[in-house]
C-alpha cells in the first residue's frame, strides 16, 4: 500500500536524520539495494563527477554523470494542450441494474459485475502547475478495463459544452487560455479574449450559465456530478440501439466554494481537490459515484424539443430520470504520479462491443483528437503498453509492431501479417468482434449545422431559473467579476445583450453592478428564446446538497487551557456524523487543554486559514485567548468563516476574538454559543446543511 511505503519512508528519514559530521553524506549499500546506471553498472560515488584532478576540468568520459543528467533532461513531456492539471486514481465499478437486454457492453452484463477503472480529474484552462480552485469546468474522465476491450469515458462536471462543433475547438481554447502576447491571466477566463470570442458564439450561453455559478468551483472531486456530455448508442446483441446519456451522482452531494473562499483557498492550498482525494482515499473513506443512465429511442428524441446530437443542451432529469446502473468507488491512489496520472492517455474512440458512437458533431472531432494529441503527448504509437493505458481485463493480441520505445513482439517467429496460410496467429471473429452500428446515412457533402441546432438561450434561462436566489446572485456576481477584468467596454455591453435573450433582471443586475450607462439591445437570436421551460430543480447544487456532515471537517481553532469536556464534547459529535475536527493552534506542537491534556495542532493559525474547513469552532483557553485575538490570522480565521456562510461554534471564551474579528453584535443563528452542557450535537447536525446562507441573502 503506497501509504504504509509512504510511513516507513518517513521512519526511515528519521534514521538518516543526523548529518555526519564535517562530511559529505554518503549511504553505502550494505547488503541492500544496489545504485546502478540505467545499463545496470553498479554506481561507486553518485556525489562527484569524474574529474583531472582536484580541482580539475570534469572529464566528457564521466558515463555516470552525464547519463543521468541526460535522463534528468528529458524528464518532461509536454502538457495536456487542455486539461492539463489533473489528478488521478484507480477504482472499481460495481454493476447494480442487469443492461444486457440493452446493451452487450461488458460492464453491464450482470448485477454485482465488478470491473477495475481509472479516473483523471482536471481543469481545462491552467497549466499543470495552476491551482484546483480556479474557475473552470473540472473534466471527469474514467477508463474502464472491461472483460472486452477498454472503455474511455471522457466527460465533464458540466453536461454541456461551449460550441456545437468540433472545428471551433482551437479558437475557443485559444481565446481561454492566456493572452499570446503576454502570457497571462493563468486559469482564468476573465480576460478580454475568452469573453470577446464567447460574446461572438451565443451557443455558448447555456455553458456560461454553468461555468459561472458554483459548478465551476466545486468543494472536491468527491462533491461534484460527471456528465459523459454527448448523446452515445447502446447497442444490444440483437443490434438494437438505444439512446444513452451518462450521469456521475456523488455520495457525498452536490458540494461548492464560494468565490472569495475559492480565491483565498488558491493561496492556502493550491493542491486543495488533490490533497483532499489523497485523504480521501487514504483515510477510509474512498469517493463513490453512482452511475445513472438517461435510456431513450429515436421516438423520445424525436418528440423532444431540442435536437439530442447537440451538446449545448441536456434532456431534463425531471424529464427523463436518470437510472442507477451501478456504482464506481475510487479506493486506490496510484503509485507514481508520472507513470499514471501523467500518462493515462483517454481517448473518446474507446469504446466496446455494445457502446457506439451518434454523429453528434463535437464527439465526432473528438474522436480524432484525442488518439493524435496522445501520440505528440506520449511520443509513440505504443502508448497503448504503459500500464496505466493497456487493457487489463482481456488479452491484446494483433499484428501491429515496433514504432519508438516497442516493449514487447506479441506474437513471436515468422508471421507478422494476416490472413496467412500457416493457420496460426490471432484472426478476426465476425461474431463476437466489435461491430458499428448499421445506421443509415443520406446527405449532401456542406459545411452547416442544423436549423435544430439554433435555440441557444431558452435552456440557459431554464438553468437559471432553476437556481436558488443565492445560486442566481452568484452567478451574476461571476459575471461582474469576470467582465470587470475585460477592458474593452465593447465586450461587457455585448455580453450583456445576450444575457437580455437569457433573463432580463439578470442583464439588469449585471449591467448596473458593471456600471454599464444605457442597455443595449439584446443580442439578435436565431430562435427567440421559450419562456415555458418549467424549473428543473436537479440543476441546483443547494436544492441538491448532502444529507449528512459525513465526510467534512470541523476547523477547530483554540489555544492552550481551552475546555477539555467541551473538546471532547466536539470531537465526539462530529464522529458520530463520521466528520473530523482538525485542530489549528498558534504553534504546530500543539496546545494543553485545561485537563492538562495535550493536542498536537494539524494546522499553525496562518497555514491553516478556515477556507480549509467545511465549518469552524473557536475555543480558546481562558488566560489565552486574548494574545491569540491578537494574530492577524485568527481574526481572518473568523471574519472569513463568516463571510463565507459557515456555521460557527463559539465557545465561552471566544468574546475577543469575535472582537477582533469585527463581529461584535453581528453573530447570528449560524452562529453557536457553546459552553458547559450546551448542545454540541446540535451545532454539528447543522452543520449538515452546506452553509447558513440566510446571513448572505440579510447582506
Ligand atoms: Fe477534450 N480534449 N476536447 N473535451 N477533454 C482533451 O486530450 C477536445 C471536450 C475532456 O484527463 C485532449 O488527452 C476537442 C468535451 C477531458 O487526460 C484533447 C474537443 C469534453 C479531458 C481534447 C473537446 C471534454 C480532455 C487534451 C471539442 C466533455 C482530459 C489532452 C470537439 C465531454 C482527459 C488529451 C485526461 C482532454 C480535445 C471537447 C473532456 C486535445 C477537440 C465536450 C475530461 O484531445
């Protein structure tokens, strides 16, 4: 297990702690492993290069230095064009809903099927190094190794996308990412060029809705939805298709930032999905999603109003339900972030018998892109054989050979081609073997897109109006954020003309928060947009948020003599709802509570700000509190907390740093006074709902 490997590393670093004196170190294998060059010369001095003398010009002859210097200098490959930040884990899909009369697609064959997966999450728009809380789509991607073949399933956090076609792909990424002349903003979409294109492209408005509300700032991977985006074929043994649209539902509730959290926790912890996955996994409590399928036949999709190839629009969950067909767990966190993560190669042509491909446009293009991106990424056609990207479930055998970085001839002796007469190799199987579905197609060869294309603003409106009023006010603060950040004014009133098609108090909230003098005129529209779309409640994340505090953290900021009862009185409260209380002390080593008792501290007050923390409690020490009110980040610890809607217990000796914290008669029932036999249950159990948002909507 890579996190016992990871212990006794630590064990061992503290064996080699102390440095030898006045030398330099130097560990000798003594009958352990020994240090060898790639050809597997064994190493005598890996500390100093071969030299003429000391000092002396290092010799060209020093094979040791300049091999592993040489290694050293190759050891990147080029970034992800697109979703270059990413973080990966190996998991097991489990099938609960028997498919076979729809589909011949190995996983779904049999209740309880299991079948091993790896999931790649992402940003799309920053670079690898970019922080997670940026705003952004998060990609969900997850490669099945079925029985049949490997399945990629490269989808979204979000079930729509910018463009309806494949070709407009460069200039949409072109324009997000940083400017070609300066090189920045880095992860962020507010700038000039992505909205002066989006502004250009009203297909784009249903996805702006999404990318600008708290989808795009989710609290973790583990709290967020996948969407596989496009309408794909189910395909059964008879050859009948069906429909399908695939959804990731997370155990844990549809779970976000706020904006200014989000900001703040790009500071505090730029790695803040991937450490929280890392924890996840390696703490016991592994993320689960369950797999749930939109099924339908050319009939639904005829009668629907909008064309279900275009992947600007969804079907309605309160339309067309989504059925659970099983469950994925990530219980694995990988070995090597290079060797997996790095160089799980998705590619949306992977598919198997039974799952087939429709001619929505984008997945079209797609589907060359992603097999040639992996070659320039990857460097060789026998990408295929790295671990990570080989199928596991079934054996490969073909008459594909060598190529750069070749690890293995499958078939071994003389025959290298097929049909051969020498009755040997592997052969075709018309039967069992993958075949397309025979789907008739007429047409003249144009350049266009259909007219059933052409309605871009009336599901943009439906996902507005499905939001909470604090859902909406986000989305317009997003969109005053961002604009704020373009400096051509052309651009911001342009935007605002198509929010006119979208919601006019929306336009209107936007415009005059932009400081925008006069309204233009909304935005000529193919299609005027449908007032009608009833509210679908399934797309807000408040109306669909956890039902348990399971799986969250209490911050716990206090400070030397605080109450051990009330301590303890947390801790355990918020392990009966199966969440943890992290302690933030002034100095790491940690506090004595008024028991005597000591607590190491998890976090120092100024590492350890409370947009960490899903809820806080202060409870400082009686004689203590005071000096630690006088740090400037327990004041920030608090004044944030508030300010992003986070329940807070108060214990009794609190008064000065809610002082300090400027909340002096401001604390309202969010906030929980705690003290000798108060309800500490009962502050937890709140804290189930995600944020106490009444104190947003009284500002
Ligand atoms: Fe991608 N996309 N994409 N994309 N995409 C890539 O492939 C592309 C689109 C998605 O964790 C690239 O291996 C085109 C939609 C994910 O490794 C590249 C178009 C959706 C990932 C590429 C789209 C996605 C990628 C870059 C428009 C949601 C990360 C590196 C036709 C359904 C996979 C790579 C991982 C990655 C092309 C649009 C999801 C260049 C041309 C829509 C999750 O091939």
């Amino acid at each position: 297990m890579t996190d016992q490997k990871r212990a006794q590393q630590t064990d061992a670093e503290h064996k080699f702690s102390d440095q030898p004196e006045g030398g330099e170190y130097h560990q000798h294998a003594e009958g352990g492993e020994r240090l060898t060059t790639a050809q597997g010369v064994t190493i005598a001095d890996n500390q100093n290069s071969l030299r003429a003398g000391a000092p002396g010009p290092t010799l060209l002859e020093d094979f040791v230095m300049r091999e592993k210097i040489f290694h050293f200098d190759h050891e990147r490959i080029p970034e992800r064009v697109v979703h270059a930040r990413g973080f990966g884990a190996h998991g097991t899909f489990e099938c609960t809903k028997d498919l076979s009369d729809i589909t011949r697609a190995a996983p779904f064959q049999e209740v309880s099927k299991t079948t091993e997966t790896f999931v790649r999450f992402s940003t799309v728009a920053g670079s690898k190094g970019s922080p997670d809380l940026a705003r952004d789509v998060r990609g969900f991607a997850t490669k099945f190794y079925t029985d049949e073949g490997n399945w990629d399933l490269v989808g979204n956090n979000i079930p729509v996308f910018f463009i309806q076609d494949a070709i407009k792909f460069p200039d949409l990424i072109h324009a997000a990412k940083p400017e070609p002349d300066t090189g920045y903003p880095q992860a962020q979409t507010a700038h000039d060029n992505f909205w002066d294109y989006i502004s250009l492209t009203p297909e784009s408005m249903h996805m702006i809705m999404w990318v600008m509300s708290d989808r795009a700032i989710p609290r973790s991977f583990s709290t967020m939805e996948g969407f596989g985006v496009h309408t794909f074929r189910f395909v059964n043994r008879e050859g009948k298709s069906t429909f399908v649209k695939f959804f990731w539902k997370p155990h844990m509730g549809l779970q976000s930032k706020t904006w200014n959290e989000a900001l703040k926790t790009n500071g505090a912890d730029p790695d803040r999905h991937r450490r929280i996955t890392w924890e996840e996994i390696t703490g016991g409590m592994p993320p689960k999603w369950d797999l749930c399928v939109q099924l339908f036949d050319q009939d639904f999709a005829d009668r629907f109003d909008f064309d279900v190839l275009d992947p600007t629009k969804i079907i309605p969950e309160e339309d067309l339900p989504p059925e659970k067909v099983g469950t994925m767990t990530l219980d694995r966190v990988v070995d090597n972030f290079f060797a997996e993560t790095e160089q799980v190669a998705f590619c949306t042509q992977n598919v198997v018998p039974g799952i087939d491909f429709t001619d929505d446009p984008l997945l079209q293009g797609r589907n060359f892109s992603y097999l040639d991106t992996q070659l320039k990424r990857l460097g060789s056609p026998n990408f295929t054989k790295i671990p990570v990207n080989a199928p596991k479930g079934c054996p490969v055998a073909n008459y594909q050979q060598d190529g750069h970085m070749q690890t293995e001839q499958h078939i071994p002796g003389r025959i290298n081609y097929e049909p051969n007469g020498w009755g040997e190799g592997p052969r075709e199987d018309p039967l069992e073997g993958y075949t397309s579905f025979p789907q008739t197609v007429q047409g003249e060869k144009r350049r266009l897109r259909p007219e059933s294309f052409n309605d871009h603003y009336s599901q943009a409106r439906q996902f507005y109006i499905s939001q909470t009023d604090v859902e909406q006010n986000h989305i317009r603060d997003a969109l005053v954020f961002e604009l704020s950040k373009c400096e051509m004014e052309a651009v911001r009133v342009r935007v605002v003309s198509h929010l006119l098609n979208i919601d006019e108090g929306l336009a209107r909230g936007v415009a005059d928060l932009l400081g925008i003098p006069a309204m233009p005129k909304p935005a000529p529209a193919a299609q005027p947009t449908r007032q009608d779309l009833k509210e679908s409640p399934a797309l807000s994340i408040v109306k669909n948020g956890p039902d348990s505090f399971k799986g969250r953290v209490i911050g716990l900021l206090t400070s030397d003599g605080a109450d051990a009862d009330l301590l303890k009185a947390l801790k355990d409260a918020a392990e009966a709802e199966g969440a943890k209380v992290k302690i933030v002390a002034p100095k790491i080593g940690g506090i004595t509570d008024s028991a005597g008792t000591h607590h190491p501290a998890d976090e120092k007050v100024d590492g350890g700000p409370s947009v960490l923390f899903d809820a806080v409690a202060v409870i400082p020490g009686q004689g203590t509190a005071d000096d630690l009110a006088k740090l400037p980040a327990t004041r920030d610890f608090l004044a944030d907390a508030f300010a992003h809607c986070k329940f807070i217990a108060l214990g009794g000796a609190a008064g000065p740093v809610t002082k300090a914290a400027g909340l002096d008669g401001q604390l309202d029932s969010g906030c929980f006074p705690l003290g000798a036999g108060s309800d500490v249950a009962g502050f937890v159990k709140a804290c189930r709902d995600l944020r106490f948002w009444d104190r947003e909507r009284a500002n």
